[in-house]
C-alpha cells in the first residue's frame, strides 16, 4: 500500500512539473525522449530497426526480417511503438495548435498533449482491433501477423521521416514545413495500400477491401478531425 503511495505522490509530483514548464521545455524533453528511445534501438537492436525501416519497400527485406524472429514478441517493438506514438501524439499537438487555435487557447499546452497522446492510443487500439476483425471474418489467420507487421513498418518510416520535420518546427515555428510531409505521408499510404491489397487480393474481394480500407484506415482521422472541430467551435 505504502509503495503505490509513493508511485501515487511520485505521479502527481511529475505531471505538477511537467504543467509548470514552458511549452518550449516540455516539447525538447519528449523530443529528447524519443531521440533517447532511437539511439536505443539503433545501438541494440541496429540490423533489425535497419531491416524494419526498409521492409515496407522491399519483401528482401522482410523476408530477412522475418528470419530473425518473433517481431511482435520483442523488446524492439515495445520501443518502437512507443516511439511512434511519441511522435504521432506531437503531430496531432501540433495540428491542433494550428488548426484548432480556440481549442489550443483554452487549454494548458502539456494538458493538450495529454489529450493528444489519448487520441492516438485509442486510434490504435481501434485500428489494431477493426484489423484484428477484419481477418478473421475473412479467414486471413495465418496473414494477420504480417498484416500487422506491414502496418508496423508505415508507421516506422512515417516516424523517421517525421522527426526531424518536428524538431525544426519546434524551434522555428516554421509549421508550413509540415506540407514537406504529406506526400511522404501519401507516398507510404499507397505503398501500404499496395501491400495489403496484394496480402488479402486471394481470399477477400477488391470491392471488399477497398470499404474496409476506407472505412477503418481513412474514415477514423476524418471522424477525429470533426469532433475536434467540434469542440474548438
């Protein structure tokens, strides 16, 4: 009882002082964070993060990826997804901040960021479950891993390209520079699309695919945006 008291204390005690910073302060320590958690993986796990940033462009390098092991059932991918969800909850902040200025008004910035980071959780979670449906009822069992694995390596690259963009908005507050990313973004979305079209193309009707990649891949940030309009209204 005394240890999660502590744990309680030591919460409140770190969430006090994250508010209590500037929003330039919290920002470099969540970018330092993730440059922490990139330095990690390209120390420890250097051939296989190589492997995972190239394998959405190649089936070389999956295929060699797939030989060294259980992806999902490893320490690199705890560090990667946290990674990626680092950085997709300082896009979202970010968009908010320029899109919804009412929104952003009102709230304390690290308050934001938390409702930022909750935004991408639940998206994930959602996404990951309509994918986990989505196999199943079309009997893709035995692709589902690699479904995932496909999805793993979009958000991989998207981060990598990025971060850096995010850095240098940071510290110039030059946010146009984020139009750099879309057609990355619309470049990786497609190669993507690409990907699990082929994967499902023998057990699942095109028409099929293409309402379930419209609704569960493209419908969910358009449903976000809307309630966030919303609210900034």
């Amino acid at each position: 009882m005394g240890v999660l008291n502590a744990l309680n204390m030591l919460l409140k005690t770190s969430l006090f002082c994250f508010m209590s910073w500037n929003e330039t302060d919290w920002i470099t320590f969540i970018l330092l964070l993730i440059l922490f958690l990139l330095t990690i993986l390209f120390t420890l796990h250097r051939r296989k993060y190589t492997l995972l940033l190239r394998s959405l462009y190649s089936s070389r390098y999956f295929t060699q990826l797939s030989h060294e092991g259980k992806l999902f059932q490893e320490r690199i991918f705890l560090l990667d997804i946290s990674c990626i969800l680092l950085t997709q909850t300082l896009l979202c902040y970010f968009l908010i901040r320029i899109f919804l200025p009412n929104l952003y008004a009102t709230q304390n910035s690290f308050s934001l960021y938390l409702i930022s980071f909750g935004i991408m959780v639940l998206y994930n979670i959602f996404n990951s479950g309509m994918t986990f449906i989505f196999t199943y009822l079309y009997d893709l069992k035995e692709e589902r891993e690699t479904y995932f694995s496909y999805r793993l390596f979009y958000q991989t690259s998207n981060n990598m390209l990025l971060f850096p963009l995010l850095i240098i908005a940071t510290y110039t507050s030059f946010y146009h520079l984020f139009l750099v990313y879309i057609p990355l973004f619309l470049v990786n979305f497609m190669i993507l699309t690409y990907r699990l079209f082929v994967l499902t193309s023998k057990k699942v009707h095109p028409f099929h695919f293409f309402i379930y990649f419209c609704t569960f891949e493209i419908l969910p940030y358009l449903l976000i945006a809307k309630i966030l309009f919303i609210i900034d209204s």
